[in-house]
C-alpha cells in the first residue's frame, strides 16, 4: 500500500479525483485551478476557452511539436462526472480512499478523470526523456460531457480556437474490459431522442372511446418492442456482435393524463434509440411514421435529438495514427478488439468535424464501472496504462 501511496502519479490522480465536478450545475474552478498546476509542472502553456457559455471552460495544455505545422493530435477527456448515490458507496465517493489491494475508489476513476491523467503523466515521462515530437500535442478538458456537451465539445468544434490547433488525429476515452484484451473505439451509434406526441378520443373513464391515445400508445409500444426483440436475437444469435453492432430502442419517459377517470386528449411517449451503422436513416424514419398511421394517425413526431449517419474512423493502413497506435499494442504484446461505442462521447462531435477519432482507456482486467456505485480503479492498472500511453502518444505524435 505505501508504494502506490508514495507514487507521484497516483497522488497526482487522487488529488483530481477528490474535485467534486459532479453534475449538474458543476462548479468547473477548481478544476481549472488543477490543471494549471498541472501546466506549470510540466512547463507546458495552458489555454482556457469559453466557446459555448463563460462557466464552461475549456482547458487545452500544448506540447509545441518539432513540425508544428503537420496536423496535430488531440488527447481529450471530460472534467465532469455523473451524480452519485453516497449511501451506495462502501468509501465516501469523492475521498478517493486506497484499499490494502490498491483499489482507488471514486466518481470518475474509471469514467474519465483517468484517461486525462494519464496523458499528463506520459508526457511528463516523454519530456524527462527528452523525447522530441515531431507533432504539436493538445490536452483538452472538456466541460459537460455527461450532458452532451452543448456548451463543450459541441461548441468547441464549431469554434475558430478549435480550428487554430489544426486537430489530425484524436484519442478520447473508452470503457473498462474484464478480460485480458482492450477494447477500441472506432465508431458510435447514432443517437435518437424521439418524442411521440399522441392525441385521441378523450372522455369519462368509464366509456368505450374509439381512438384513444393508450389504444396508439399500445401499438407503438408493440412495434418498438417488436423490433427491440427483433434486435436482441441479433445481438445473442451472431457470435461477433456486441452491443454497438445492433440498434437498441427503450422506453424512458411516458407523460400525459390529469386524473384516474378521465381519458385523456394527448399523451406523450419517450424513446432512447441508438441506430445501428448498418441502419438506413431514412428507411428508419419512414418506418416510424408508418407506424404512426398504423396505430390511427394523429402522432406526431418530435426529435428532441437526432444524430447524422457518420462514417467511423478507418482502422486500415490507410490511416497512418491508427497503424502507429496498432503497432505499439502489437509490440507490446497487448490484444486489441475495434469496437463500435455502445453510448456516447465527444468523439462523435469530433467526427462529425472530420476527424479522425479512437476512443481507449488503458483498463483491463477491470469491472465495468462507470455511472456505478463504489467505482474503481487498481492502482497498478492505472500506472500500466501510463506506460501504455508512453509509447502510443510517442508513436502517433512521430506518425
């Protein structure tokens, strides 16, 4: 226990993990504060941005490169972390206790605060080294990633700062795997916030009504389900898919109704839907709407968000950061699965901007934790994943 106490990174780490930028309504300052300290011990200069709102910094530390105008490489994570359930955490969740097995408890140790560390601590190791990089390196913190970054990364692509770093390649975060391989992120699903708005026949409770909105809403949900479970033996029946190859659909939110014996006029239904790369946008939409006439007419769809069809980033020779970041893994012997994200990151805004993206974080062995009670990091895997980044953030900054 000591050794991984009296390890610099990791105190490094925990004393990150102990800023309480929890959503929502994050009080970003400290973080800021942080990570100028950071800035100033690794002699690097430190940008802060405001590109969607004044409270939703930016932070963007630069490792100038030896050929500063090749396209550089971004390294970004998220300074924010969801709520949490103190009463559900064994260790108080932003205290980040270590336990006699080096288990580093806290809101964020998988989910990102790690990632941003490490990069940090790879770069110190580089710049002790005295290695040179031919491309100039953006660390970039971003603002309100678990709320989709309207005021982050959505705006910050958008911005003439962002177009300034002349961003080539982008590493961002991934998920945690509980077996010996890691896991790459080449792709996301795109994400469908849709609202049925369904209105009928109203009247007393005690009636037989023609047309009412719970008929509708019984066979919308049967067709959603339908195509869920449509999905679901997709998802059991071929052995190489996981959850990013299939397209998921639930039901999140109902509203409507003003009390037990009145049928109401209008009803609204809320689905999550996260499409698929091989699904056909327009089909897709037109499927809905058919549905809708089915089940009577008189729905009407709202989308609170509806995500474009995006190409994923080439995982083939043809793109020289993704052969270098391969080589490195196959050099150091370490197995590696490309992946589509089964949720969300920044890395679909970064996409969306054309350019290249891969989502990984350095964990295996390692229970999936993010959003969960008593998250963890081992300590001895952060430190390893350290000295992954090492070598990943060398090769492709030397591509």
């Amino acid at each position: 226990m000591s050794s991984w106490k009296d390890n610099q990174e990791i105190e490094i780490f925990r004393e990150y993990l102990r800023i309480p930028s929890v959503q929502p309504d994050v009080d970003y300052a400290p973080t800021v504060e942080f990570l100028k300290k950071q800035a100033v011990n690794l002699g690097l200069p430190i940008d802060v941005y405001h590109p969607g709102s004044v409270d939703k910094p930016v932070v963007v530390i630069t490792w100038l490169g030896e050929q500063p105008e090749l396209p550089s490489i971004m390294l970004n994570s998220h300074m924010d972390v969801v709520p949490v359930y103190a009463d559900k955490w064994t260790h108080p969740p932003f205290a980040a206790e270590i336990d006699d097995e080096g288990r580093i408890y806290a809101r964020g140790a998988q989910d990102m605060k790690c990632v941003g560390m490490q990069y940090l601590a790879a770069i110190r190791t580089l710049r002790k080294n005295g290695a040179t990089l031919k491309r100039t390196l953006h660390v970039t913190f971003m603002p309100d990633e678990e709320i989709s970054s309207p005021m982050g990364m959505q705006a910050f692509v958008k911005s003439e700062e962002f177009k300034k770093l002349n961003i080539g390649f982008c590493f961002d975060e991934g998920i945690a795997t509980e077996e010996e391989t890691f896991s790459a992120f080449y792709a996301e699903r795109s994400l469908w916030h849709v609202h049925f708005i369904i209105t009928g026949t109203a009247g007393h409770g005690s009636l037989l009504h023609q047309n009412t909105v719970g008929e509708k809403l019984n066979l919308m949900l049967n067709k959603l389900m339908e195509f869920r479970q449509s999905e679901i033996v997709r998802l059991k029946t071929n052995p190489f898919f996981k959850l990013g190859d299939v397209t998921t659909i639930n039901l999140t939110v109902i509203k409507g109704g003003v009390q037990s014996n009145v049928v109401p006029p209008v009803i609204e239904a809320v689905f999550d839907m996260r499409l698929a790369l091989d699904v056909d946008h327009d089909a897709f939409d037109r499927q809905l709407k058919s549905w809708c006439n089915e089940a009577g007419g008189g729905i009407e769809i709202v989308y609170e968000t509806k995500e474009p069809k995006l190409e994923g980033t080439k995982i083939d020779a043809s793109n020289p950061y993704w052969t270098a970041f391969e080589g490195v893994l196959k050099e150091l012997s370490l197995k590696i699965q490309p992946l589509v994200f089964p949720a969300g990151t920044d890395c679909c805004y970064v996409r969306a901007a054309g350019i290249s993206a891969i989502g990984f974080s350095p964990m295996n062995n390692t229970p999936v934790l993010l959003h969960d009670h008593d998250e963890f990091l081992q300590a001895d895997v952060y430190l390893k994943g350290i000295e992954i980044y090492t070598k990943i953030i060398k090769a492709v900054a030397n591509v």
